[in-house]
C-alpha cells in the first residue's frame, strides 16, 4: 500500500564513505585518495542513530545532536518529523541545543528509518531548517 503522506522521490541512503566526505574531508582522502574524493558529492541530508538512544540530524556541513529525555506524560505523541501520532512506546521526546541559550524539543518516532521514508525529503528539509544553523555555543565553537 502506498503511503499518502509521501511526497517526492525516496531518500537517498548515504554511507559512511558520503558522511565522511562531507563532514571529514581530509580523513576521506587519507582514507580512499584523491580520486574518490574528486567526484561530486549530492549534500547528505538524514537523521541517524548514534550511541545512548541519540540522534544525530546531519544536512549538508551540519550536524545537529538530539538527546532522548525521559518521559514525563502518559499520553501519545506528534512526530515533528512524519507528522503521525505515535505512542509512548513508539515516540520519544528529544532536546538539541542551537545556541548559547536557546535549546528546541522534538518529538520523533523511535523506528528512524521508517519515519524518514514517511517523512520524505520534503519533512527532513523542514526540520532541518527548524534546527540550523546551530550559533557558536562557547568560545572555542566557529
């Protein structure tokens, strides 16, 4: 059955060698060489597991983290990103910090990969730009 919330084309899954290219470019060429790196690279644009339940939102050059918060409600949550209504067991509700003093919630489907194909490219634009730029947050940050 098709999804009729899916809009535009699928989501191109990127790998660890595309990750690297954008967010490391010189460990990408000690890696695999120049030629590889000479090729065009399409901006990766996903959001990802990473360690201790967190996500990680990466668009382009930028990278976004979002840390699981413990359950404070009973009720169901709205996804931010698919935009569906998901139960506690299925939703959990993350923070991302995006400056100094400025921190944003989101709700998000704990099953990644599904959510991101309902979602489609348009939805992970959109919550990219609800979260970047990410401003400098102390003073070693650029």
């Amino acid at each position: 059955m098709k999804d009729p919330h899916h809009k535009g084309a699928p989501a191109r899954a990127h790998d660890v060698r595309d990750l690297l290219r954008e967010l490391f470019p010189e460990t990408h060429r000690e890696l695999f060489g120049e030629q590889d790196a000479a090729r065009p690279a399409v901006p990766t644009l996903g959001l990802y597991p990473v360690a201790d339940g967190r996500l990680a939102l990466v668009h382009g050059e930028q990278l976004a983290e979002f840390t699981p918060l413990d359950p404070k409600t009973r009720g169901v949550l709205h996804c931010d990103l698919c935009h569906y209504t998901r139960s506690r067991s299925e939703a959990a509700l993350y923070r991302v910090q995006v400056a100094a003093r400025r921190t944003r919630y989101m709700t998000l489907c704990t099953a990644t990969e599904s959510c991101q194909k309902r979602a489609g490219t348009r939805g992970l634009e959109s919550l990219a730009g609800r979260i970047f730029p990410i401003e400098p947050i102390g003073p070693g940050d650029h």
